[in-house]
C-alpha cells in the first residue's frame, strides 16, 4: 500500500503526523522504517531544528530501548538490507538531542532526578550537533567521562540540573582522575564551541563540574569553546567550588573564549580563602578575547553571615577587577551584564550606588574600554522558596511592584552617564531563571 501512495499524499501524511501535539520521535522513525518512499519526508522532520527530545518521565521510560533498538549497530543486523540503511540514516538525521527528566520547581536535591541509567547511542548519531542532558542523575564519574568522548560532533552542549549517585567510589577525587587519565592529551570534545553548566544540585555532585573542567583543561588540541556559561547552584553552600576547578580550564580555551557568563555565590575576592581561590577570577581577567562579560551575584542563604557577602561588597570586587589594572579583554570588551538580588527592605538601592557609581565611571574610561556598546544591569528577584527550602509557597516580588520599581530608577539614573559615550544601557528586573536562559 505505501508504495502505491503518490508521494504528494506520503508527503502529506507525514506533515500531518509531524504537526500533531501527540507526535514524538518514535512516530516518526516509524514512518521512516515504514517503507523508503516514506523515509525522505521522515528524516527531513527529524533533522529539522527542533530536534528531538527524549524524555525520561519513568525510570522505565522506553526512549532509551527504542532509540538503541534502532541505532545499535547490532540491531540493524537483524534487519534487511534496506532498512539497516535507513536506521543509518535516522541517526545521520538528528542534528539535536534532548535527554530530560521531570521539571520541578521545588526539586531542591537530587532525590526528585532520574538515574540516566541506560547508555547513550551517540556514537550512532554521526551528525549530533545540539546535545541537553536536564535534569537527569548520572551514574558516576567513568560514565559521564564516556559519555563526553562520544561528542565528536557536538557543539553546543547543555548540562541543566545534574546529580551524581552517592557512593564511596562515584564520589571520590579518586574515581575522578581515573577516569580522566585516560582522556588526557586526546581531542576530548574537538569540535565544541558552546557549552553551558547550569544548577549542580548538590555538594556531592560537585565532581561533574571538576571532570568536565579537567577534560577540557587536558584535551589537546585544546577544545575551541567560543561561549561558557558556568551557573553553578547557590542552593548549595559550596556552590563555589564547583568554579575552583576551572581556572585551568578557562585558562587552556583562552585563546577561542569570546563570550564567558558567570554566578558567583560570593564576592570574587573571597575566592582567596579557598584553596587557589584566587586563581579563577585571575583566569578571567587573563582573558584577552573576551568581548561579552555577564557576571551575576546570586549568594545562598547559608552565606549571607558577614559584610563580605553584601551586595555593596560583591560591587567593591567587581570595580576593583575593572579599575586597578585593567584586565587583558579591556580593550576588546563590547558589552558587560552586571546581575544582583532584589534587596528587600530594609535594604535600599543607596547601599550600592556609591559602588556602582565608582564602576560606571571607570567603565567611563575610552582609552582602557574602546569597545563597549552595551552595559546591562539586572536586578535578580529571588524568591524565598528559592533561598529557604524549608519555606512553602512562592512569596516572588513582581516587577512592577513600588520598591523593585524604585530599585529600578535609582539604578538606571547611576547609568545615565554611559549614555553620553554612546552605550547601550539597560535596567531592569527579572527572575534568576529568565536571567540564565538570556545571558
């Protein structure tokens, strides 16, 4: 019957089957496996921008199955000729992947992630281009370090809301650097450009931002990463130190870096009372290509105990980094986003506007920032469940409310004067997750 279908309704079929809300991946490659006058239209939809998502919404999910069923090299023997062909074909298709376990905004630790238990085909998907592992819990260590030599084609890669299983041997500094000997002085990741780490859910995991680091800081050819968010969670009172690790990382990839974001859960000078603390800001400042800069202070509620961690603190180090001595990326820097948290009273805007001011003016300075066109503040507004997983309810102050409008004004007039050297300038307030997805 399929092959008697003029190829104008086959093509219809498949847009139709494509459009509908109920259509996932699996449809598709049904089709696709159906009969081979069907599979061009099929392949085009898997290829498309989109992508495909693979959520694992059970722990048995059959995503994992199908998907290796059809790629496995030692699934398409069992199949005829022609359709071993075409399961090549369906994982040439897929340019994006998504591997997603259940979203919850009041997940605070690992317990509510899914184990990615079962092994990712990628090496069966020779053109993967897009990869998002979210919110997901990786076994341990030597199996993510596997999963990372498997992306010779990727190039954007997001890693959102990962846990690593706690045992005596996934956690251990010791497992790490087993399971990283032997990537070292490899084309680990050759071709990835842009690569984001968002929300380390716990302390324990903190070993999934040190094994990424590691492996990028040994690769050689040093991977040619042009953009790196680092967002580590501020949920966890050692949120820090999943950064500690990537000073030599940030320092082997200086040469591509152009565009650099980062959280920090504390002032940039108190990096010094960790164990080579000081040398990750260093890392940033030795960046000479660095043209887009987005700094946001996001403290957790655990390290909020002294001065050291008051707003008006966290501006005084980031002046200090910008006036003293220049950094390396003065010059070429065109734009800087300054993110802090929505002070409730009785906290008023006058307790950083000395700061902020001192900053403008330096940023004022032609002969030392030639380049910048844009300066963005944004005022985070973080809600108590987000700072207090003990407290219910979701008390989140509104943007339009009287005293973040205030916060608003007072700010944007301290800019005012970045206007008249022809910088785009921009105020504004906005939730913690809005900032990650934009900067």
């Amino acid at each position: 019957m399929a092959v008697n279908l003029p190829k104008e309704l086959v093509d219809y079929i498949i847009d139709l089957v494509h459009d509908s809300d109920a259509t996932d991946w699996r449809t598709l490659t049904a089709c696709a496996l159906l009969h081979p006058c069907w599979a061009k239209r099929s392949l085009a939809h898997l290829s498309s921008p989109a992508g495909i998502t693979l959520k694992v919404d059970w722990p048995d999910c059959p995503d994992f199955t199908d998907l290796a069923s059809i790629l496995q090299s030692q699934s398409a023997r069992r199949l005829d000729a022609k359709t071993a062909i075409l399961a090549n074909d369906i994982g040439a298709a897929i340019h994006q992947l998504t591997i997603s376990g259940p979203v919850s905004s009041t997940t605070h630790t690992a317990d509510g992630l899914l184990p990615l238990s079962e092994p990712i085909p990628l090496e069966r998907l020779s053109n993967l281009r897009v990869l998002t592992l979210r919110q997901v819990m990786i076994p341990d260590i030597p199996s993510f370090a596997a999963l990372l030599t498997q992306c010779t084609t990727i190039e954007e890669m997001s890693l959102q809301g990962l846990a690593l299983e706690v045992t005596a041997t996934t956690t251990s500094k010791t497992a790490l650097d087993a399971a990283c000997k032997g990537l070292r002085g490899h084309p680990v990741l050759p071709r990835l450009q842009k690569l984001q780490l968002l929300d380390i859910v716990d302390p324990f995991s903190q070993l999934i931002s040190t094994a990424l680091a590691d492996i990028i800081y040994y690769a050689a050819p040093a991977t040619p990463i042009r953009t790196l968010g680092l967002h580590p969670t501020s949920l966890c009172p050692t949120g820090n130190c999943n950064l500690l690790g990537w000073y030599e990382a940030i320092t082997h990839i200086s040469n591509t870096l152009a565009r650099l974001s980062v959280t920090v859960v504390m002032a940039l000078v108190r990096f010094i009372e960790y164990s080579d603390g000081s040398r990750f800001p260093t890392a940033i400042y030795r960046c000479e290509h660095l043209r887009h800069f987005a700094l946001c202070y996001h403290p957790g509620p655990y390290l909020r105990s002294t001065h050291w961690d008051q707003p008006e603190f966290f501006l005084s180090s980031v002046h200090g980094m910008f006036s003293y001595s220049p950094p390396r990326f003065a010059r070429v820097l065109e734009s800087f986003v300054l993110a802090m948290p929505y002070e409730q009273p009785p906290y008023t805007p006058d307790s950083i506007v000395g700061q902020l001011t001192q900053l403008v003016q330096t940023l004022l300075n032609t002969e030392n920032y030639p380049a910048l066109s844009s300066f963005h503040f944004c005022i985070i507004l973080i809600s108590t469940l987000a700072t207090d997983p003990t407290v219910r309810g979701d008390p989140l102050p509104l943007s339009g409310t009287q005293e973040v409008g205030t916060w608003v004004e007072s700010i944007a007039a301290v800019l005012e004067p970045l206007r008249g050297r022809d910088v785009e300038v921009e105020t504004r307030a906005m939730r913690m997750d809005e900032w990650s997805a934009r900067y």
